[in-house]
C-alpha cells in the first residue's frame, strides 16, 4: 500500500479524560476584579453625567462672541 503524501489522526474523543479538575475557587479574584472595574466604570458614567447636568456652557458664535441662546432647565 502506498501511503504517500497521507497521514492518520488520531482523535481522542473523550477530552475531559485529559483535563485537570478544577475548583470553583479558582476563578473566584478575577470575579471580583472584574466586579470592582464594572461598578467603577458605572460609578465614572455616574459622575460625568451629574457634571453634565450642572454644566452652564456658554455657546459662541464663529467670531468667538457668546450668544443668547434660550436655555431650557428640566429640574
């Protein structure tokens, strides 16, 4: 038989077999750490959108003058 150019894999069907077990503990500081960044961000979106509502930005024209624009407060 000519088994030019040909090869055989070999597949093992049952992976875990070759798995180390592993606990739940394991995980557990990066569920944290990522817990800590996502309330962090929140709590910057928190801040930059109560400091946005506060803000009193006084519009300029193309020459750089302020101009009267008609603000409305919904407070």
């Amino acid at each position: 038989m000519n088994n030019v150019g040909t090869f055989r894999v070999r597949r093992n069907v049952n992976r875990s077999e070759n798995l180390a077990p592993v606990s739940r503990k394991q995980g557990t500081p990066l569920l944290y750490l990522l817990g800590f960044v996502m309330a962090l961000f929140l709590g910057i979106l928190i801040f930059a959108y109560a400091v946005t509502k506060r803000a009193n930005p006084v519009y300029l024209d193309e020459h750089g003058k302020p101009t009267a624009v008609s603000q409305s407060h919904d407070h």
